[in-house]
C-alpha cells in the first residue's frame, strides 16, 4: 500500500481517468497501473484499512474548535503592545508611543522592579508619562526653573492654521522668562503640549491663551507657579475683561476671558511687550526666590477686568 499524503495532489496519467466499458464505475490506480471497479474496490480487504488509516490522519490532533491567533511576527512586527489605546487624558506623543518626549523608558522586569514608566519611576502614577495626550507637556521641568508651554490656541478647528503665530509668542515668554528669571533652568516645549499633567509640573509654567479672527489677535498670559496651583491670568495683547483670576489649576481659561477689543495680529509682539511688565510680575510671583538669593519686590499685576494695551490706531 502507498504511503498517505495530505493536502497535496495524487499524481495522475496524462488525460481524464475514465472506466472501461459500458456500465462500469470505479478509477485507475497509478500505483498498480491496473483499473479497479467500485465491485472490486468494495471486496479489497485492504478497504476497511486504508479508511482508518485516512481517517487516522487526518484526526485532529487537538480537542476543542479554538483557533490559535495568527503570527503577526512576520514583517517585523513584535505582537500587541500592552496599554493598547491610552486614555482620554493621555494618548502618546507623536513619534516614538514608548518614549514620549525623548525620555528613556525602562524595561519591564517585576523581578527586578523595573516597570517600563523609567528608572524610579511607579507605572500609572503621576510621573509617569508614558501616556499622556499629546497637548499635555512630557516634560515635568526641574524645580527652580521654568516650563514654557505651546501658546493654547483656541478654538482648535484653527490651531494647524496658527502654528507661525504660536512660534512667535512661544519666542516672546522664552525671552520674556530669561529677563525676569535669569539663570533659571528654561524648557520650552513643542507643540502642542500647552499644559502641565494632573499633577503638576516640577518647575513653574507659563503658556498663552491665543485666538485670531481674520488679522485680529488676542493674548492672555497663563501662569502657574510649581505643582497644582491656580492660573494667574494677564491680559497680554488686546483688550479682555476677566471673569475671574485667579482660576483653577488646569480650567479651560478661555471660560473666563471676554475680549473687548483686538490687536492686530502684524503687531501682536509689539503690543505685548506694552504689558511686558505686568507678566515679569505673575513670573516672578509664581517661581518664589531663587535658592540663596533675597526676595524682590515685584511690581502689582493688573487686577481683574483692568483694560490693556489697546492696538495702535485705535
């Protein structure tokens, strides 16, 4: 008897096999060469053994109808990532979703007490900063110094179309830090991380509350002093009537502005540096003495609702 092959083809002669004769059923053996009628087929012995061999081989192997998942190793692939989609206030940064912001990730070994979040850092606690959304900063800054946020640029529909405008206030508070808090440790972050985690950044922050409409601008400060603290709001470009200042850490600030009047946008850093002064203040009021040095009297922030700068020609 010839050996049993599965999934593949029975060799053949060239040609249809057929049967002999009129009447007559059954198929050509290329093993024997011979032509066996379904009578002969049926009173072979050998029959009943070749069914259970079939029937042998071609028995699964396994019980049960669970179907194995397929390898998705091929194509360089690596299997599903744990943490799959992050949650509503954290997604990952563009780029590498392992290690947002540049900073390196550890290796998960429980054994060894290495989690993934970084060296000395608990996974799921508020440093770590594996799954953050993208407008959140990954960077937490150091104590004493400074974070400068991405200008938050509302509503969002115009944020892609506003980027050169970010840029340039974003350039306006780095210089403006580096002359109010001078040697201070400075972070400016990319965009769109416009705001400090859940828990605060390490150092103190300071972002922008911008909007445009056609060639009009406005700008309000948004300044934090270190951990979770209120929002110090400073109208630093056009003219705006606070709802109420401080707010809370992390409330949309927008809630709380009413714009009055508009600067032009071509003169936006013109018309910001008039308010310089008042935002030197809330920066040097929220990042406190720098260690060893003495306090400085630092000039009053104008109070709620205090009208600004208002845009040349006007």
């Amino acid at each position: 008897m010839g050996e049993i092959e599965h999934d593949r083809e029975k060799p053949r002669l060239d040609g249809p096999t057929r049967a002999r004769g009129p009447g007559r059923s059954g198929e050509f053996s290329p093993w024997t060469g011979r032509f066996r009628t379904i009578e002969a087929m049926l009173s072979t012995p050998r029959l009943a053994l070749v069914l259970a061999a079939v029937s042998l081989g071609c028995s699964p192997t396994t019980s049960g109808g669970t179907t194995p998942p397929p390898d998705n190793t091929a194509g360089g692939g690596t299997g599903p990532t744990i943490g799959g989609t992050p949650p509503a206030d954290g997604g990952t940064t563009p780029g590498d979703a392992q290690n947002p912001g540049g900073a390196t990730a550890g290796t998960t070994d429980p054994a060894s007490g290495q989690t993934g979040a970084g060296t000395g850092v608990a996974a799921g606690s508020p440093n770590d900063t594996r799954f953050l959304a993208p407008e959140i900063s990954h960077s937490k800054g150091v104590a004493g110094g400074v974070v400068v946020l991405f200008p938050r640029i509302i509503p969002s529909a115009i944020a892609a179309e506003n980027q050169a405008y970010g840029q340039q206030i974003q350039q306006k508070m780095k210089q403006l830090v580096e002359k109010a808090l001078p040697g201070r440790p400075v972070d400016v972050r990319p965009s769109p991380e416009r705001v400090c985690p859940k828990a605060g950044c390490d150092a103190m922050s300071i972002g922008v509350l911008f909007t445009r409409q056609n060639n009009s601008c406005v700008a309000v400060a948004l300044v934090n002093a270190p951990g979770v603290s209120t929002t110090k709001l400073v109208p630093w470009g056009g003219e705006v009537t606070l709802k109420a200042d401080p707010i809370q850490f992390r409330d949309p600030p927008e809630n709380f502005v009413t714009i009055k009047d508009y600067a032009n946008c071509d003169q936006l850093v013109t018309e910001m540096g008039k308010a310089d002064s008042f935002v030197e203040a809330a920066l040097r009021a929220a990042a406190g003495p720098a260690t060893g040095s003495p306090s400085a009297a630092a000039p009053a922030a104008p109070a709620a609702g205090a009208v600004t700068a208002k845009p040349s020609g006007k």
